[in-house]
C-alpha cells in the first residue's frame, strides 16, 4: 500500500496579533507554465467576534491575491478585493473568493466566485439577513494568465425558462442561494468540466423548518479558442431527515478511475433531532459525469464499520502519481453531534469500486496538542496537485473553534503549507 508522508511548513504568517490568515483558493492559472494564484484571506473569520480588552470589535475580511511564477516557493501580490461592498444603507455585497478554471488546450482562464447579500452587524443565519437567498454565481475570463480580467458575468443556465432571477433549477434570486466555494474543478472532456454546487432551498413559512441542501455539479461546457461557457445543473442529490437534518452540501468532486464521479457530502446530526445514523459523511457516484447521481451512500470502512466524522469539509480526489482514490476529512473514534470536534485531520485511502476507507492508510495530517484548547479546529483548507512533484499540497490555519482566541489556543492564525507525499 505504500506509506503517505506528511511534511508541514509556514506559508503565509499572520499580519497582527488579533488576526488571522487564511488560504480560501488557490489553483494553477497557465496550461504549460507552473503558475499558481491563490486568494488569501486576512483579519476576522466570517462572522467572528473578538473580545479585546472587554470591548467587542469585529475584523473585517479582506482578501489578497497573490501570484507565483516558481510552482509555490514565493509568491507577490497582485490585487486586493474587498470582501463587502456597500450597495445601500447597511445592505452590502459580499463577494466570496475567486477560483480558478483554466482551459486545457486554448490555455484560457476563467474564475469563478460567489456573492451574497448582507446587512452590517447582522448575523448571517439571523432571519433577517439576506444571506440565505442572494446567493449567485459569477465568472470572470483572462486570455494572460490572469494578468487582465473581461468584464464580470453572472452564470445563467441554458434554457428558455432562465435568467438573472431564476438562474439555475430551483433557485431564484430574493428566495433562496445557490453557490460554489473553494472548489477544485474536474474535466470530464476535452471541452467540458464540473464544478461542486450546492442549492439552499428557502426555509419554511413558520420559519422553523431548517433549509435543506441540496449538492451536485455545475457542468461547463467551453470549447476552445471562445471565451462563453454554457452552463448546465441537470442533477441535484441530497441526504433525507433519517440521516441528516440540513440535508447535504459542502461537495467535492473526483474523476475515478472506472470513470465515474465520485462526490463527498457534508451532513449534520443533532441530539434529538430524529436522525438515526450518528456522525455521518456520505458519498454519491454519477455514472453519466454528472447529470444524474445514485443515492448517496453513508462513508465506511472496508470492513462495513461506519467512519466517524463530524459535520465538516470533506476532499475527495485521484493522485495523478499513483492513480489511487483519496479522502481528506476529519475522522473520529466516536460518534458526535454538530460540527466538532476537529481536533485531527487525516488523508486516507478508498478502495475504488467502492469507495469505503482502507483502515490501515489512515494518516494524520495535523492533530490537537495536549496544551491545547479543546474547541480547536484543523479546518477549511484549500488544495492543490502539484505539477512537478505530484504530492498534494494542502494549505491550513489552525483555528479556535467556538471559543477563545488564537493566542489562548496556542496556535498562532498562520496559514501552514502540508506536502502530502503520497506512494509510488
């Protein structure tokens, strides 16, 4: 089976003592040259509230896009994008971070990225916010290798029925989102890729019914040598009440080997909310690259035992060195409730017809110390192969979780760099 090897490194360091850095994107943006750009995050979490010297302040996300001529050793800015925009009053635009598609053969690059819509000093699962039905998708194209940008463009799915208000099946702008975020795109063809998309139904009308996702594949079809891509959602699959009470989002994508698509699904279970199966993660398979998905089935090892995760990002992927199926995912020894603990990150292998977990290759990646908080989360990461070494690099900030501060944590808000160095 081979040993899987885990080297970690400083990436970006943290600019002040009450903020924080974090990698949200990052992809190669050149056919042939090995270019990367990523977007990093600086100052607050989302909606995270620090308490200094017992006075409340919020430190607002700003992003920063930064390139790299040498494959990831240094790395220069190159634009900052606010992450809010104001629109009126205390409604702004808040704009995700940008992620990177880059065509195979004409070598043209397009990003792709998120808005939503909130009020100043509104929580965004407040019922008043906005957030939850202002979320749309838009697309920039570069023909320089992101040197210059077109003009924005809100993706629209083909059909007589859509426009910028009904703009993907089952979705309307002012009534409920759709969106991508820190995805790693998949072509399937020559001229057509998939994107991880999640559709977030509105909630009830008593306003009590938790909203439930819905994840499949925003399919893309670009041919080379134009600069317009044809969108398509033919497919949506989600997770029932039995075993997840918010239904499935949070999606990644891989390619098998047998030429299937396998995509990993977010789920969340709480105590006495009526679902049976404990600390789920699920994974559906497409047989037709998308257009319509099998039931999503619970993870398990190979042996038929359930793995244990909490409500959390899961990455599945296929190494171009050894063409193995890989997961990276919190795993527990126990079952939870909600979203923690995250106190250890793994990569492990799965057998690739059935995509159950081969025990022995499970490899931490980062765990909690014992002089650390609890709370603390190995999270969110980003992502990429690397073209000449064919390791998977994965870029983390250690997190506090629900509570404290980076410093009570002890564990500064840097953004690491995890070389993950994968057998022959």
């Amino acid at each position: 089976m081979g040993k899987i090897i885990v080297k970690r490194h400083l990436h970006v360091e943290q600019p002040g003592v009450l903020e924080e850095a974090m990698v949200t994107s990052v992809g190669y943006v050149s056919k042939d040259r090995n270019v990367l750009m990523e977007c990093v995050q600086y100052g607050g979490q989302r909606g995270f509230y620090f308490c200094v010297h017992g006075q409340a302040g919020q430190y607002e996300a700003r992003h920063v896009v930064r390139r790299s001529e040498d494959n990831g050793r240094t790395w220069t800015k190159v634009e900052d994008l606010a992450r809010f925009r104001p629109i009126e009053g205390r409604r702004r635009l808040e704009v995700w971070e940008p992620n990177f598609v880059v065509h195979p053969k004409s070598g043209a690059l397009m990003r792709v990225y998120q808005t939503n819509e909130d009020l100043d000093g509104v929580l965004a699962w407040d019922k008043a916010s906005p957030v939850p039905r202002t979320g749309r998708v838009w697309t920039q194209v570069s023909v320089d290798e992101g040197k210059t940008w077109s003009e924005t463009e809100q993706v629209i799915v083909q059909g007589g029925e859509y426009d910028a208000t009904h703009w993907a099946p089952g979705v309307w702008y002012d009534t409920n989102s759709g969106g991508v975020e820190g995805f790693v795109p998949v072509w399937t063809t020559e001229e057509e890729f998939v994107v991880p998309f999640v559709c977030q139904p509105r909630r009830g009308p008593d306003d009590t019914q938790r909203a439930r996702s819905h994840s499949g594949c925003l399919i893309g079809r670009w041919r080379a040598g134009e600069t317009k891509v044809s969108w398509s959602i033919p497919s949506l699959a989600t997770v029932g009440p039995a075993y997840s009470n918010c239904g499935a989002d949070e999606p990644s994508v891989a390619l098998l080997p047998d030429g299937r698509l396998a995509m990993t699904l977010r789920v969340r279970v709480d105590p006495n909310d009526g679902t049976t199966l404990p600390s789920g993660k699920f994974i559906a398979t497409s047989r037709d690259l998308g257009r319509t998905w099998d039931e999503p089935q619970p993870l398990k090892y190979t042996d038929g035992e359930q793995v244990y995760c909490p409500a959390c990002l899961a990455n599945v992927f296929v190494s171009s060195r050894n063409r193995r199926v890989y997961l990276v995912t919190n795993i527990l020894d126990r079952p939870t409730h909600g979203c923690d603990p995250r106190t250890s990150l793994q990569i492990a292998e799965l057998d690739p017809g059935t995509l159950r977990v081969i025990r022995d290759s499970v490899t931490v990646i980062e765990t909690r110390r014992p002089d650390q908080l609890e709370t603390i989360r190995f999270s969110n990461w980003r992502w990429y192969e690397d073209r000449k070494t064919k390791n998977i690099v994965l870029l983390m900030t250690g997190c506090p979780g629900n509570q404290g501060r980076h410093e009570t944590c002890r564990v500064p808000p840097h953004s690491y760099r995890y070389d993950l160095i994968l057998p022959d």
